[in-house]
C-alpha cells in the first residue's frame, strides 16, 4: 500500500518459487519501483513487517541476501528522503491481505 498526497494504490503479484526473506526483499523493491512509477520520489516511508529488510537497509548489509540488498539499495538511493519502519505482523493486515492474494493468484 502506498499513501502519500492522496494518493493510494494496493497492488500484489504472484512470485517465482523463493525463499520468505527473498519474497520480502522483492516486495520491497516491488513498492519502491510502484513509488517511482506513480512518480512519488519526494519523501517516502517504507514500513515492513520484515525485520530482515529493515536491518539490510540500517546496515546496508545483509551476509546471506548482497544481491538482494544491493538491488534494494540501488532503487532506495533513488529518493531524496527515504525512511524506514518496522511493523508487527499483527499490525500489518493490509500487507499480509496482498500478499495472500499473490500466493493464490497461480491457483
């Protein structure tokens, strides 16, 4: 999801076989290249409920994920104020509602 000046769009898609953590870095790269394409790159949040990612962006590291964190790292260098939050799980609904809807859009 993705809120900013009034403007709000949800989108989901279904993913190649991966690995959870690998789902959650191409999520969020997925959301930062929706930010772009919507043409938002002022100021942006990025919340996940993934403490992976959020420990990638703060370290700009993540031992068992470089390619993933250099391609995160590449489109979040991007924006000129970027931040970052972690969420719950049971605090993030909406995201967890889309990303049921991917895992079933193959079926």
């Amino acid at each position: 999801m993705i809120s900013a000046t009034g403007v709000h769009d949800q989108t989901h898609q279904a993913l190649p076989p991966m690995t959870n953590h690998e789902a959650e870095f191409e999520a969020a790269i997925a959301g930062l290249l929706r930010v772009q394409a919507l043409g938002l790159s002022g100021s942006v949040a990025l919340y996940t409920d993934s403490k992976l990612v959020i420990s990638a962006l703060d370290k700009r590291y993540a031992k068992h994920y470089a390619d993933y964190v250099t391609k995160l790292l590449a489109v979040a260098d991007q924006f000129s104020s970027l931040f970052w939050q972690w969420v719950p799980d049971h605090q993030n609904h909406g995201a967890h509602d889309l990303a049921l809807q991917g895992l079933h859009e193959d079926k």
